[in-house]
C-alpha cells in the first residue's frame, strides 16, 4: 500500500509540476489556432491531435490542468479559510455565536449546493471574459464549499479551549480574537491542512461538473472540464479517440488524490 | 422529545424558507439585465405608457417591497413565470418534479441496496478481497465527475437513474462500511459469535442495529447528494427533470424558474433531513 501511495505521490507532483511549466512544455499556445490543420490525428507536431479550430490539444491539455489543478487549490485554500474563521469563532465563543454557526453550517449542507451553484453562477454575467469567468467559477466554489470543514473545525476548537495553555492565555488577560488568531488556530493546523487537500478533488471534480454543462470556465481558456466537452458523441469518440485525453487525466489525478488522502487519514 | 425535534425541523423550514426567499429575490433583483424590457423599444407605446412602465419597475427595483410582494406570490402558490419557457414555474414544476423525484427515489434505492451488500460480506467475513473489491470500485466512482458518468450512460443509452446509483453509492458505501466495521469490532460482536448464534442474526442484532440511528442520518444526507447529481445527469440524458430544468434556467438566465427550483428542492432536502433526525430521535428514544 505504501508503494501505491508513493506512486500517487510521484504522479501527482509531476502532473503539478507540468501543468506548472506549461509555458515550457506545451508546443503552442492554448489558443494558437493551425487553421490548415483541424481535427488532426496525434503526430510529432501535435502529441494528442488538433480540435475542430486547429488548436493543439496536448497544449490546451497543460494549460487546462493548470487551470483546474491549481484554481481548485485555490478554492480549497479559500474554503478552508472561511471554515477556519466560521468553526474556530463558534467553537471558542460558544452559546448564541456557536448555535447561529452551526445553524448557518448546517442550513449551508443540507441545501443540494450544485444547485446554489448554479443559481449564484447564473446571476453573473455569461459573456464575462474567459479571466473573469475563471475567476467567479473557482471563487464561487470556494465560497460554497466551505461548510463541512467548519463542522471538524468547530469539533477541534472545543478540544483546544480546554487546553491549559489556552486557559493561562486567559487568564493573562488575551482577549477572544488574540486568543483565536494567536493560540487556537496555529494549534488546528493538522486539521486545517486535511480539510485543504480533502477540498481540492472535491472542486476538481465540481468544477469539471460545471465545465460539461457549460457553465464554467470560457472559451478560449481552457480547463479540464471545459476540454470533456468534446466527448459529446459515440462515433466521435470512435473517431478520434485520444479526445478521452483529459477524462483519463481528470480521473487519474482525483484517484491519486484519495489514495493520498485515504493514506494521510488514518494518522490524524 | 420527538415533539421539540419537529417543531425545530419546521421552525428550520420557515426560516430557509424565508432566507432562500430573500437570497433568490435579491439575487433576481440584481442580476444584470434586470428591468430590461422589450416594450421599452417598442415604437407601438406612447410615451405615457412608457412612462408608466418605468414607474412600475421602479417598484419592483426596492428591494424590501420586492421581497413581500416575492413571498406573498410564494404563499399563494405563485412562483411567477419562467421567461424561457414562456409557461408558469408552477406548471413546469408540477410536470417535472415526479420524474425526479422517481430517479432520485429509484437511484437511492439501489445504492443503498448496493452499499449495505457489498459492505457487510467484508465486515462479517474480514477476508481482504470482500472489502478491497468494492472499496476500489467505490474509490473509482468518486473520481469520475457525475457529468462524465452521465454523459457515458447518455451515449450507451442506459437509464439516468442507473447513473444516478453509481454517483451516490460510494458516498453511501463510504460511510456505511465504516460504520459497520466500528459496530462489528464491538466485545458483543464477539461473544455473540462465541455463542454460536448465526451469522445473518448476528449481523442484523448486533451489526446493524445499534449503528442504526448514524444509517439514518446518512440516508437523510444522500437525499442532498442525489438531487446535487441530478442536474449534471438530467441535463446530459436528456432527462426531463428538475434537474435539466435548473440547467436550462441557469443557460438562459431565467433567474426567477432557477431560483424557485432551488428553493423547491432545498424544501424537499431539508424535509428529508428532518425526517432521517426524528427517526434518530425515536430509535434513541426507544434504546433508552
């Protein structure tokens, strides 16, 4: 098992670490149109073939995993902050602010949250531009994502306020906030850390939910959900079988993320 | 006990009732082309009439009076009109709503069935290829974006409640495996067996049972998951539910229909969430 996770260890910071030298690795840009070469087959040219405006899907594939890798982390990172500040207050204050916290997490997780998702991206402009469009997708997902985190959170932060040094800081005279910012959070750390990269598949996969449905990242950017798109056809596929490129990429790296994941649990 | 838990679950109602409300009125009220209209370039209109347009948007831009009038429409059934469709959203609803409401209910179903099957050979019998096997088809699913799996079963011509059960089950088997493997641990477990009582008692007595109320509430919370995964599968199926409804709102930005749905499946979520925690309370109530 441990050699399974070392792999997926490997795996994933490689395809970090290409995603993250795109400039370098990709052959062109991701909307650098061959308009003499559309729809081409995978050559020494073109890796993975060309799409209907001639663009080098191998390119775009780099630069979409980029975009999904990387703004996911960002959303997580996000999320966790939010989490942090929702689930340490009400789990420090107590009484009223911890009810209202957790009523205000409960209501978030309840609610079927693609669907808020979709009613908060709909609201915003559909013709934004692509680094816009980019922008909102993630943020939203951030914004919204942060509820089940804020539950652990608030459970760590009840263990930490019975901590003696927690109580000495008290009685020095620390106010709530210093005592929060200063002596409970630092001590979450661990737990914060797992509900970060426990967030980032999660909006991997969200995030390529919205890009199939048209609803996510815009053309010319490319993302990993947006590049699914062209697997709308049968005899597409049949066709021009390397268009699974990304679908195999999005599924390889979410997989490498829970046996990671799933190895990192069981010592917390 | 169980009275004070359904008063709150209906208290919790009213309030996202009211909270979803005024989210959805505001964000109708600020979406961008609100109060945009056609009759305003319509040459056919005087300028009186024009003028009494612009009055009457004018109203409806405040957004406190724009709230009331939103939710007195609300509790007269009135969930207003879908732009695109052209058609009421209570009709629309009324149309689409069982179809979902069958899938979701049919997709459960079989992945609970699923879960609780694959789960349980690996907790009573502890051979390693009963819990890997299904752990790793479990592991599997999760990585597959919900819109993939229904866009594979669209193009296989497969039903979109059968995709349904495959995006819900391992987030059900998941947490029923981990309960069952904690309830199967237990000293009882064991002397029981040393009993020589039989196996299938063992597991529905003293498996099963005590880890009964954690079912429940993760039945309650699947309900959520399987109305999110609805939308990627109904839109992508072709499926016509509440879910390629909401898609269809949100690509033609008919804010008022997506709102109302939203709110309408969040109503159904939160009620199924409230029934799985008066169940809790009266599976407790009873092992006390």
């Amino acid at each position: 098992m441990k050699i399974v996770r070392t792999l997926a260890w490997v795996l994933l910071a490689s395809i970090f670490g290409a995603s993250a030298g795109a400039e370098l690795l990709a052959l062109a840009d991701y909307s650098q149109q061959f308009r003499e070469s559309p729809n081409r087959a995978p050559s020494a040219q073109f890796p993975l073939g060309t799409d209907d405006l001639g663009r080098d899907r191998f390119s775009r594939l780099l630069y979409g995993s980029r975009v999904s890798l990387f703004l996911a982390a960002a959303a997580a990172a996000l999320a966790t902050l939010i989490a942090a500040a929702v689930g340490a207050t009400g789990g420090y204050l107590g009484g009223v602010w911890e009810k209202t916290a957790m009523s205000g997490t409960d209501l978030v997780l309840s609610l079927p949250w693609l669907f808020l998702l979709l009613a908060a991206r709909a609201a915003l402009p559909l013709n934004a531009p692509p680094l816009a469009s980019m922008s909102i997708t993630f943020f939203l997902l951030g914004l919204l994502g942060w509820a089940a985190g804020a539950r652990v959170v608030r459970a760590a932060t009840r263990a930490v306020k019975e901590s003696e040094y927690v109580l000495q800081a008290r009685a020095s005279g620390c106010g709530p906030f210093r005592i929060i910012v200063a002596h409970v959070l630092p001590n979450l750390k661990p737990v914060l850390i797992a509900q970060f990269w426990l967030s980032i598949p999660t909006f991997i996969l969200s995030e390529a939910n919205l890009g199939l449905l048209g609803l996510g990242v815009s053309e010319p950017m490319p993302s990993l959900g947006t590049m699914l798109r062209e697997m709308e056809s049968v005899s597409r596929i049949a066709s021009y079988p390397w268009i699974v490129a990304p679908a195999l990429l999005l599924l390889l790296v979410v997989s490498c993320f829970q046996v990671v994941l799933r190895g990192e649990q069981r010592p917390l | 006990m169980t009275f004070r838990v359904v008063v709150h679950h209906l208290c919790l109602l009213l309030f996202t009732l009211l909270i979803c409300g005024l989210l959805g009125a505001t964000l109708v009220r600020y979406a961008p082309g609100f109060g945009a209209e056609e009759r305003d370039l319509d040459a056919r209109y005087s300028a009186e009439s024009r003028t009494a347009f612009r009055l009457e948007r004018e109203r409806e831009e405040r957004i406190v009076p724009f709230y009331v009038q939103h939710l007195f429409g609300l509790l007269h059934g009135e969930f207003g009109r879908s732009r695109i469709f052209d058609q009421p959203v209570r009709e629309l609803l009324a149309d689409r709503l069982p179809v979902t409401m069958r899938a979701v209910s049919l997709g459960l179903l079989t992945a609970w069935s699923a879960s609780l099957l694959l789960a349980l050979p690996g907790v009573s019998r502890r051979r390693a290829w009963c819990d890997m096997a299904p752990s790793v088809l479990a592991g599997t699913l999760l990585s597959v974006p919900a819109a993939l799996l229904g866009l594979a079963f669209f193009l296989m011509e497969w039903p979109a409640w059968a995709a349904l059960t495959l995006v819900v089950f391992p987030r059900i088997f998941r947490y029923v495996r981990n309960l069952l493997e904690q309830s199967a641990a237990a000293p009882a477990v064991l002397q029981a067996r040393a009993a020589g009582l039989r196996e299938g008692r063992i597991l529905l007595l003293y498996v099963i049972l005590p880890v009964l109320p954690e079912l429940l509430a993760v039945a309650g919370v699947s309900a959520g998951q399987a109305f999110s995964a609805a939308i990627p599968l109904e839109a992508l199926c072709g499926v016509a539910g509440v879910g390629s409804l909401a898609w269809q709102a949100a690509l033609g930005r008919d804010l008022p229909l997506l709102i109302n749905v939203t709110m309408m499946v969040a109503l159904i979520v939160l009620a199924a969430n409230a029934i799985a925690e008066i169940a809790v309370t009266a599976v407790h109530r009873r092992a006390a």
